[in-house]
C-alpha cells in the first residue's frame, strides 16, 4: 500500500510539474527582448517575414529605403508634442541614425519601406486602464516593407515629454532591425 501511495504522490508531482514548466514556455505575455536596448522601455515586436528579411536589411545598409512618417497628437488632453518635435525633424532624426548603419550607398531598383508614426500618449483618454498607461509619454512603432510584404514590425515607448529620448529609441528600433540580417 506505501508503494502504491508514494507512486501516486510521484505521478501528481511529475504531472503538475510538467504543466508548470509547459505553461511557463507557452506563456504568450513572457516577451523575450532579443537586443539589450530593448529592456529600456516597453518593447514588442514581431519578426513577419524571415524570408526577405535579409534583401530588407541590405536595402536600408545600402541607403535604398523610403521614409513615410506621421504624428499623431492626444485628443483627450491638450497636445504638446508639436512644441518639442515635428515629423520634419523626426525624420532627420530617423536620418541620422540610419547613417550610422549604412555601408555604402548602392543604387538599386526594389526600396525598402520605412513606415513609421510617433504617437502621443494620451493620458486623458478614459479608455485607458491603471496608472501604468500614464507612465509613459507616447510610443514609436515603425513597420519595414519590402514588396509590398511586412517584414518587420516594432513598437517601443518613450519616456520623456520632450520627446529628447526619441533619438535613443529610434536607435534601438534600427539596431533591432538589423539584427534580422543572419
């Protein structure tokens, strides 16, 4: 009878502890950051197209990229972003950075699409739940594209008002980027 007990106390232990550790690696919150910038602030991502993520990343190293832009402004509470940044000099800023990353600049035919939007948070915005949402200023989220595929998908926030640690983030989203190309 103490066998069959201590069997039956093994088997419970065994069973639970597989479902812990399954539901552990299964967990679909648990967000692995693959680039040490990307535990700064909140960042997720997604990797769509493996395939030519390779072509895109050589594209954007080889200067053969094209930059749409925007900034969208909280509606719930009085917008200040526009006295600390515009799109013009999001871009540059944008611009900057991807200089760091380019090689040599080689004209070809296929562009890679650099879709991105600076958004407010807006802290006013009763749809917003805990005080956690407010913490932040407002987040970046760019897309990559190449024929008219998605290749890469990143949203990361920012944490200052005035906008100064754009540059910083922008930055992470590019190295991040980068990082496909293996």
């Amino acid at each position: 009878m103490n066998k069959i007990y201590y069997i039956l106390i093994a088997l419970v232990l065994v069973f639970f502890g597989y479902g812990i550790i399954t539901k552990k690696n299964n967990d679909p919150l648990k967000k692995e950051k693959r680039v040490p910038c990307q535990k700064t602030t909140t960042t997720f991502e997604k990797i769509a197209n493996k395939k030519l993520s390779n072509k895109a990343v050589e594209l954007l190293e080889s200067g053969n990229f094209i930059i749409k832009s925007r900034i969208e402004q909280a509606s719930f509470m009085e917008s200040k972003i526009l006295n600390y940044i515009n799109v013009e000099k999001a871009d540059e800023i944008l611009l900057s950075v991807l200089k760091k990353y380019q090689k040599e600049q080689i004209n070809k035919n296929d562009k890679l699409i650099i879709d991105y939007y600076i958004l407010e948070n807006d802290k006013e915005d009763t749809g917003k739940k805990g005080t956690k949402c407010k913490l932040y200023a407002g987040y970046l989220v760019f897309e990559f594209k190449l024929e008219n595929k998605l290749i890469y998908k990143i949203q990361t926030d920012y944490m200052k008002m005035d906008t100064s640690d754009i540059p910083e983030r922008m930055d992470c989203v590019i190295k991040s980027f980068i990082t496909l190309k293996g």
